[in-house]
C-alpha cells in the first residue's frame, strides 16, 4: 500500500487527482440540490408535501447501505465501483434535459432519477469509505478529511450561485446537464488513481451474515454507537427543514433563483472557514468537545432562516446568515467524526460498517424529508423549520456518558480486536 510522506497532501499526485475528482463532482451536486427542487416548485407546481417527497427519494437507497457497504467489501479494488457509479449518475441525470426537451417531464421521473441517482450515490460512498484509507495514511487522516470538507464547503459557496443563475438565465433541466459533465470528469480522474487493492477477504459467509457483523460491529462499539445516535438525530430533524428549505426561500421569502443560489453561496462560506478551523480547534478544544459544540450548533442555525422578514436584501442577508452559522458548526462536527471512526474501525469491516452506518444515519432522512413536508403542508413551512431546530437540539445528548466526549486527540485511538 502507497504511504505518504509527511509533509503536506498537496505534494502528493494521488490525494491531488483525487482532490480533483471529489471537488468538480462535489460543485455539480450543489447545481443538482438546488435545480432539482426548482424543477418541481417551479415547473411542475409541486405542493410542500410533494417536494418532502422528493427529497425523500434521494435518500431512500440509503436504507439499502448495509446491504450494499457489505457487497462492496467482498471486493479488493474498490476503484471501478467508484467509477461505475459515477457514470451511472452520468446516464440518469441527463434523462431529465431530454425529458423536458420532448414535453415528457413529470413528477413521476424526478422521483425515479433521485432514487436511482441516490443508489449510485450510496455504492461511491460505501467504497469510498475503504478507498479513503488505501490512499491516505493514518497520520493525515485529520489533513485529509479537513482538506477534502473545505472542498465541499467551496463547492457550497460557488455551486447554488452558479447552479442559481443557470437555472435564471437557462432553465433548471439544462443546469442537470452541468452536474452530469461533472461526474465524467471525477469517473476519469479516479481512474488515474493506482492504490494497491486491500488484502482480499477469503470469509465465504453469505451477504445476510456478512451485513449482521457489521450491523453488529457498529452497535457494540462505544465510540460508533454513540456517533451513529447523535449524528442521526441531527440527520433526521435537518432533513426537516431541508426538504422545505429551498421552497421556503422561493414563496415565503419571495427571492428569485439567482437570489437564492447567491444567499446559499455566501452562506457556505461559513463551512470552508469551518473545515479550516476544524484541525486547529480540535487540538484547542478536543475532538470530542468539538463534536458535541458542532452537534448543539448546526441544527439550531436553521431557526435564523425562519424568523426572516423585511424588504428583500434584508431576507436574502438572513438566510445567508443562517446558512453561514450551520456549514460552520457541521464542519466542526464532521470533520473530527470522521477522523475519528477512520481511526477506530477494523480494515475488514470498513465498507460493511460504513453502509450500517449510512443505512441508519442516513436512512432516517427520506422519513425526516416526509414529515418535513406533511408538516409544513399542515402547519406551516416557518413553524416547520423552528421543530427542526428544536429538535436537533437533542442530538447531543447521545454524546452524555461516551468516551467521544473525554476524546481529545487520534494518536491513541486504535480498532479493537476482531472476535
């Protein structure tokens, strides 16, 4: 297995190829966040509870991570997974540009592409999750996932300004052509990529066992246990006020497009400024304190946003306002999450254990996407987002009495044996 040196990640080719490949796919998804809604609120009339519904569907595979993190891990080289997904998401996405074009767009389709999308999603991350750690050694496992957040937090700035305008200037179907483009490009640069396979794992177990042990793995360890509460409680009641979000901004906010996308954009910055100050805060605070500050933060944010009102550059400053604070706070909660469970999970039970993860910790989003969007349908769509704020608050007490809350630094932290 390729070790890097240590000096920075920016000397080493692969982590740059890499980098590459995550950025450009990771500004084309901030496009499709933001066109997709758009396309159902603006084209379709679609009510608050249909648009719950959608955003469901991207996160529905999500209940099939455990499943498939447990195929993923029967194979060596994760790479060509990686790489098909990419190109799967390629095919789907560009289905919605030639649907409209011929006067065939539904409703019907876009729950289609978001769950077909979102299966693809799920196989990248499942794989990435083994992939990471055959590309990145132990000691810049905390650089590395600091740098890679930046990135996504970059692609938070710039991608729903520009995803915005082309919706404004071109039509939402044809920024989906944008994000399409953007998975060829990481589908080539990941191919660039030569990291040794992982040792292969000679267990001729059946899938169901395979995903048992890791079901099993995840919930009887201390550290995962603990971070899979807390991170799903956040998960679930953000979802909330995601799903409503967008369409709160366009009819209760009355901003355009291009407005929205701007406010988002600024909003961002908040999560590159995060990822830069996550390293040098968790040596300052502690991993395990920054986590539970990231965890109380992050979901109240969202309470800004709902008590906007005033003439339109004073709604569209409070948004960005609340979307600054949030990206801040999830920045210092995810990096040092990461970094953590990268450190404590046995080599075999990565994939496995990553899709337990996911299939919880993700699979509860399609439900908080759906309550979401009956309760704004029913209550009210601000009254929606301050019940995601409360709620998220409790996401911290998961933490109460874990070994993550006296966790200060990685260095010590290793996997424990497996049975």
């Amino acid at each position: 297995m390729k070790t890097l040196t240590p000096t920075s990640l920016w000397r080493d080719r692969q982590f740059r190829t890499f980098w590459s490949a995550q950025g450009v796919s990771e500004f084309g998804d901030r496009i499709s966040e933001l066109a997709l809604p758009l396309i159902a609120v603006t084209l379709l009339d679609a009510s608050p509870s249909q648009v719950g519904f959608l955003t469901a569907a991207v996160w529905l595979p999500n209940l099939a991570s455990l499943f498939i993190g447990t195929w993923v891990d029967k194979r060596r080289d994760k790479r060509p997974l990686m790489i098909a997904a990419d190109l799967s998401r390629t095919i789907v996405l560009l289905s919605l540009p030639a649907a409209y074009w011929l006067d065939l767009l539904t409703l019907g389709q876009l729950y289609a592409v978001a769950i077909l999308a979102g299966t693809a999603h799920v196989l990248f991350n499942t794989a990435y999750a083994s992939f990471f750690v055959r590309l990145v050694s132990r000691d810049h496992f905390l650089e590395a996932n600091s740098k890679l957040s930046a990135t996504r937090s970059i692609s938070f700035m710039g991608g729903p300004a520009l995803g915005g305008l082309l919706v404004q200037w071109l039509s939402a179907p044809v920024a989906i052509v944008v994000d399409a483009l953007t998975f060829v490009f990481s589908a080539v640069q990941v191919s660039r990529l030569k990291t040794a396979p992982a040792e292969a794992d000679e267990s001729e177990d059946s899938l169901l066992r395979r995903a048992r042990e890791g079901m099993r793995y995840l919930l009887r360890h201390p550290y995962l246990r603990s971070s899979l509460g807390c991170a799903t409680t956040v998960n679930f009641f953000n979802l909330i006020s995601t799903a409503l979000l967008v369409l709160f901004a366009s009819r209760n906010l009355e901003l355009s497009a291009g407005t929205i996308g701007i406010a988002f954009g600024i909003g961002a910055s908040g999560g590159l400024l995060g990822a830069l100050a996550a390293t040098p805060l968790t040596r300052l605070l502690g991993a395990g304190r920054l986590i539970a500050l990231g965890a109380v933060v992050f979901p109240a944010s969202i309470a800004i946003a709902a008590f906007a009102s005033g003439p339109v550059w004073v709604r569209a400053g409070v948004l960005a306002a609340a979307e600054f604070i949030g990206a801040f706070a999830v920045m210092c909660f995810d990096v040092p999450l990461n970094s953590l469970q990268a450190a404590v999970i046995h080599e075999h039970m990565r994939s496995r254990v990553a899709g337990a993860f996911s299939s919880i910790n993700y699979g509860v989003r399609p439900l908080g996407a759906v309550i979401g969007g009956l309760l704004g349908t029913w209550i009210g769509v601000r009254e929606t987002l301050l019940i995601s704020a409360t709620g998220g608050l409790f996401a911290v007490l998961w933490l109460i009495g874990s070994p993550i809350l006296t966790t200060r630094s990685l260095e010590d932290l290793e996997p424990p044996p497996l049975a």
